[in-house]
C-alpha cells in the first residue's frame, strides 16, 4: 500500500504545481519580464553578443555590476600586484602591500629594489 500513497502524494503535488503555473503565467508582473527577457535574448543574438559582453557594456554605465565596488565596504577593490624575485625565482602575488615574503625581501634587498621587481 505504500506505493499507491506515494502515487496519489505525487500526483496531488503535480495538480498544485499546475495550478500554481497557470496563476503565474496570468501574472501581469511575469509576463512583462518574460517579454523583457526574450527582447534582451533577440538583441544579444542579432548583436552576436554573450551575457557576458552585456554586462561589460552595462558595466562602463554602472561600475557596481562588475564588481568594481564592493557592496560591503563601498570601495574598489585594489588592483593584483605581482613581485618575481629575480635571485630565487620566486613570484608573490598581492593586492596589499603588508606582505610576509615581500616584507622579509625589503628588510634583505632594500625596498627601492623590490619595488623594482613589480611586474
């Protein structure tokens, strides 16, 4: 008896699923997303362009998009520095300058030259 209870469980579940999508798709609301949505698609396939390439356009009008601004501290992330040490080889990659590695190179080379090994 239990799959028979299973069978009417799903089959109930289906009828308000369907109920629930025919009161969405009466939904004034969606329908004009929809619409929106399916301009923006013919757009970006007569323009041969990706989502992507939209929100690259998108964002030189609002930087906030690309994730130029953090949302939570309200400043632009700072740019990857990169520092190849020219004696061992070795490549550090930074966004600040209060480095462990870079600061055990400056109190060893002198920070003029470690600065001098920025990529």
């Amino acid at each position: 008896m239990a799959k028979i209870n299973v069978y009417y469980q799903k089959k109930q579940l289906i009828e308000q699923l369907a109920k629930e999508l025919q009161q969405l798709e009466q939904d004034t609301a969606l329908k004009s997303e929809l619409e929106f949505e399916e301009k923006v698609r013919a757009l970006m396939d007569e323009y041969n362009k990706t989502p992507r390439d939209v929100l690259q356009i998108l964002g030189t009008i609002d930087s906030s998009l690309l994730g130029g601004k953090s949302a939570e501290t309200g400043r632009a992330k700072r740019p990857e520095k990169v520092y190849k040490n020219p004696h061992t080889g070795e490549v550090v990659k930074t966004r600040g300058g209060n480095h462990k590695t870079l600061n055990e190179w400056r109190e060893k080379y002198g920070k003029e030259a470690v600065q001098s090994w920025q990529e």
